[in-house]
C-alpha cells in the first residue's frame, strides 16, 4: 500500500512541477521579499533585518496556504474530468490511496516551495544586517546552483531533485548564513509550521473536492481556512456586544473547524512570550497530524462512495 501511495504522491508533485507552480509560488514569494527590502529601506527606528524577516516569514505562510487551497480545489477533480483517474482505480488501488497519494504529493509540492523561500528568507535577513554577511548568505545558492545542475543533467526527471535540493538548501543556509540572532529561528519555525498549516488547509480542501466542483471547493475551503484562522476570536465573542446566538455559533465553529491560528503567531517565540519553542512546535504539528489524518479518513470515505457514471 505505502509503495502504491508514493507513485501517486511522486506523479502529483511531477504534474505540479510540469505546471510551473512551485516556480510561480517562488516568483511570488520572490516578489514579496524585495518588496520587504523597500519596506524596510523606508522603515525609520527599526532594525531592517527585523522587518525583512518578519514580512518574508508572513509571506511563507500566505503563499503556502494559498497554494494548497488552488492545488486542492481541483486535484481530484481534473483527473475525473480528464479521466485519468479510471485507468489507475482499474488496477489494485484502492480509492482512499488516490486520496492519501495526492494529499502528499500536494504537501510535497507546497513544502519544496516553503524550503526554497524561507531560504530567501535567511539569505535577505542576512544582507540586511550591519554585519557583512553577503558571501555568507549567497554562497550556499551557488553550492546548491553547482549540485542541481549536475542533478538535473544527468537526470531523467527533472522535478524529483528538487525534493531534496529544497531542504538542504534550507539547511546549509540556516547553518552557514552568519548571526541572525532570533530572526533566524523565526524563520525556520514559519517554515515549519506554514508546511503544517497547508497540509491542514489541503485535506481539507479534499474533502470538498471528493463531491463538489473546483470553484466551490475553492470558495469552501478559502472560508474554513478564514474561519479557522480566526477561530480564537470567534470562541471569545462578548456577548453583550453580539449576543447568545451569535456567540454560540462562533464557539461551535471554533470547535468544529481547525484552528489555524496556532500556525500564524510564531513570533511569541522570538519574543520569549513561549517557556518553550520546542514544546509548542510539538504541540502545533501533533495537533495538524491528527487533524489531517481525521480529514483524509473522512474525504476517503466520501470519495468512495462517491458514483463516477
């Protein structure tokens, strides 16, 4: 079964990449950061290095949520429409493993995009410093330039490395781009709670996909996702200003939909607000590996019953 859901997963993040979409969610996390450049530029009183980090990290997080929610509304449902889903279910494959194959192949996809932004991340936190960390910052892109073009020449798929390449570029960054101070675990906590979060959001989007259209997927899942982040605010409505109703629901749909909003706030960890990083790290990505678990079970069983005549 494992071996099963690993070629679904593979050929999902392979689509992904013939796609451009991983390289379109850098360009756009790209974008975001030289617009953190210029924002910093005019930012009078404050450490630069702390702005550019601080907005890039937020950047991660938007950008992996949002390529969840457009890669999840109509991954099911383009391989119904372009029928290539009958082929695969006609062999020894179960339908819940499609299910759980393209939740990970998804989740790759995202999390190759998370590596190589939080990268950028480090690399322009590190050019804003005081220090002269430029070669620092710079030297692990073109390490990792020199390896991926070795890779990818003597490759036959040209999309695989990138699993790999994204987080050791991510790892020799982090070690070798010089004193961040906080800024650099702000970073690497963004990474990794954003890959968590878009997880979360794409099953979700699953299970709106194993019955309904892209568009509404889309817009189903773009409103839990909404709710979800606010999902603390909604469970401590006053009730004087909105009253027993509305305060009931809200407290109903804050129990009811994930609550994102742990993935949001890392910086109560640079901040010190946190006893322990590693502690509410854990908490965040156990609380998202039961929830997405729950989730697959339930668009699995939803999918299965669901009549492709």
């Amino acid at each position: 079964m494992l071996a099963r859901i690993t070629a679904i997963a593979h050929t999902t993040f392979r689509e992904a990449a013939r796609d451009r979409f991983p390289l379109g969610l850098f360009g756009a996390g790209l974008a975001a950061g030289l617009t953190s450049l210029l924002v910093a530029a005019m930012s009078l009183g404050r450490d630069r290095a702390e702005v550019v980090g601080v907005l890039t990290s937020a950047s991660i997080s938007l950008f992996s949520v949002v390529g969840a929610i457009v890669l999840g509304a109509s991954l099911l449902y383009k391989d119904l429409e372009r029928k290539t889903a009958y082929p695969i279910l006609a062999r020894p494959i179960h339908r819940h493993e499609l299910v759980v194959g393209k939740h990970f192949g998804l989740v790759a996809t995202v999390a190759t995009f998370a590596c190589l932004d939080g990268a950028l991340s480090l690399s322009l936190t590190a050019l804003q410093r005081e220090e002269p960390l430029g070669a620092r910052a710079l030297a692990p892109w073109l390490v990792i330039a020199v390896i991926g073009a070795v890779v990818l020449f003597r490759a036959r798929d040209r999309s695989t490395p990138f699993l790999v390449l994204a987080p050791l570029l991510l790892a020799l960054e982090a070690v070798t781009v010089g004193p961040l101070g906080q800024m650099r675990r702000l970073i690497l906590v963004s990474v990794g709670l954003s890959i968590v979060e878009a997880a979360l959001v794409a099953a979700v989007a699953l299970v709106f996909g194993a019955f309904s259209s892209p568009f509404l997927t889309a817009a189903l899942t773009t409103g839990v996702t909404l709710i979800g982040r606010n999902a603390d605010l909604l469970a401590k409505l006053p009730e004087k200003t909105f009253g027993p109703t509305l305060v009931a629901a809200g407290r109903a749909m804050a129990r009811i939909v994930p609550n994102l909003h742990i993935y949001v706030p890392p910086r109560l960890v640079v901040l010190g607000e946190l006893t322990s990083m590693w502690a509410f790290f854990g908490q965040a990505v156990l609380y998202g590996v039961v929830y997405v678990a729950l989730l697959l079970v339930l668009s699995s069983l939803i999918f299965r019953r669901r009549d492709f005549a």
